[in-house]
C-alpha cells in the first residue's frame, strides 16, 4: 500500500461527498487534531478512528480499501462466497473453477 493512501483516499471520498476535513470532523466525531495529522503528517489512523470516519462517509471499512470503481459492486454475498473459496484447497478451487466455466455456458 502507498504511503499516502489513506490521505489521497480520505481526500478522495470527501471531495465525491462535498466535505471539508472540518465537516468530516464534525460528522464523524474525530477530532480535527487527529485529522490534521493524518493529512500534513501522513499518520495512520487506528481501527476505530478509521471506522469513525468511514460510518460519516457512509462507506465499510472495506470499501475504504477497494477501487473506488468497486465500491457498491462487491456485496456481502461476494465476500461470503470468496471466503468459502479461500478455504479451498487447490485441487477443489481448479474444480470449482472448470465447473463455474461449465454453468456459464
């Protein structure tokens, strides 16, 4: 992950939702102290401060992480289905796969 990835995506998601740091702040609950650092020191944010700030951005924390273009596209089933796949080992995920080639044409 780039170093300022949290700074350009939290820049990003104010600008698509017409904040400021100060209307994040306040909608948020997280001090603009701790805005400020994220911003001109580059700090990371904890969990919960993250959590905060993406609940005033009407986002999930995953989404923070995604491709913008893939935020609203993954859903809850995805993520269900791609954790049961995961588990796979390889051998059933090359099945899996030649069978989902198989239903889909």
């Amino acid at each position: 992950m780039d170093e300022k990835f949290i700074l350009t995506r939290l820049r990003e998601l104010c600008k698509q939702n017409h904040y400021s740091m100060y209307l994040l702040s306040k909608k948020s609950g997280v001090p603009l102290s701790t805005l400020s650092g994220i911003c001109t020191k580059n700090r990371y944010p904890s969990i919960p401060t993250l959590y905060k700030l993406c609940t005033a951005l009407n986002i999930s924390i995953s989404d923070f992480f995604l491709e913008p273009d893939l935020v609203g596209i993954i859903t809850q089933d995805d993520i269900h289905l791609l954790s049961k796949v995961h588990s796979l080992t390889l051998a059933k995920r090359q099945f899996l796969n030649a069978y989902l080639d198989a239903l889909l044409q």
